[in-house]
C-alpha cells in the first residue's frame, strides 16, 4: 500500500494539481486584496464614499450598530454588502483566468502553425541512405 501511495504521489498530475491549488491560493488572495484595496475604493468614491462591507439588513430588533461587526455581536444580520465584495472578488478572478486561458491558447494555435509552416527537416543520413538502399532493391 505505501508502494502505491508513492506511485499515487510520484504521478506528474497529482504534483501539477498540488502545485496549481497552492498558486490558486496565493491568486485568490491577490485578487481579494485588488478588490479590497484598489477597485472597492475607487468604486466607492465613484458613487458616494460607501463601503460594501458594512452594508446589512439587522434580522432582530436589538441591532442598532452601524458597523458589520458590531451588529454581528449584537444579532442576526442579512450582510449583503460582505455578499457583493464576494461576488465582485469572483467575476475578477474568472476574468482574468478567462484572460489567461485566452492567452494560451492564442500562443498554442501560434505554436502549431509555426509548426506546420516549418519546412520538415531533413532526415539523418543514416535515414537516406537506407531509403536509397531500398528503392535501389525494389528496382531489381
């Protein structure tokens, strides 16, 4: 069984994906930290100098603060500005993931009419001579 296990771990797809989730990680947080603190404040400049963050709906009576935290200490809140930030974290990251994947298949459909516009190399000599060699002995 460890055998397996260390043919299972060895496998080219289990590192990619390894090291794919631990650079997603780190992405998510870049782009949660562009959201938060570039867009969100233009954003809020833009329409008035609000944050999303605060922004909730108290579900008790005994809400009264002015801040998300706050309320949450107090009671139950509907926090859907915490929702939106969310969501707009979502839409960038599937942007440029789209953005990103657009570029790579753009350089592979370069890469492979390079490839077909490429002349084909000459084969190895060893190759031609036994080529001559045979069309020599199929004329006989």
């Amino acid at each position: 069984m460890i055998k397996e296990f260390q043919e299972f771990i060895a496998k080219g797809n289990v590192m990619d994906l390894a090291v794919g989730v631990i650079i997603g990680g780190a992405f998510g947080l870049i782009v949660s930290s562009l959201v938060d603190d570039i867009i969100m404040p233009v954003v809020g400049a833009i329409f008035g100098g609000f944050d999303f963050s605060n922004y909730f709906l108290p579900l008790s009576s005994e809400v009264t603060a002015s801040t998300l935290d706050a309320a949450r200490e107090q009671g139950a809140v509907f926090a859907y500005g915490n929702f939106l930030t969310v969501v707009i974290n979502f839409l960038i990251l599937a942007w440029i993931i789209f953005l990103m994947v657009k570029m790579v298949n753009n350089m592979r459909r370069r890469l492979e009419k390079e490839k077909e516009a490429a002349p084909a190399a000459p084969p190895p000599v060893d190759v031609q001579l036994l080529t001559e060699i045979r069309d020599l002995l199929a004329r006989k």
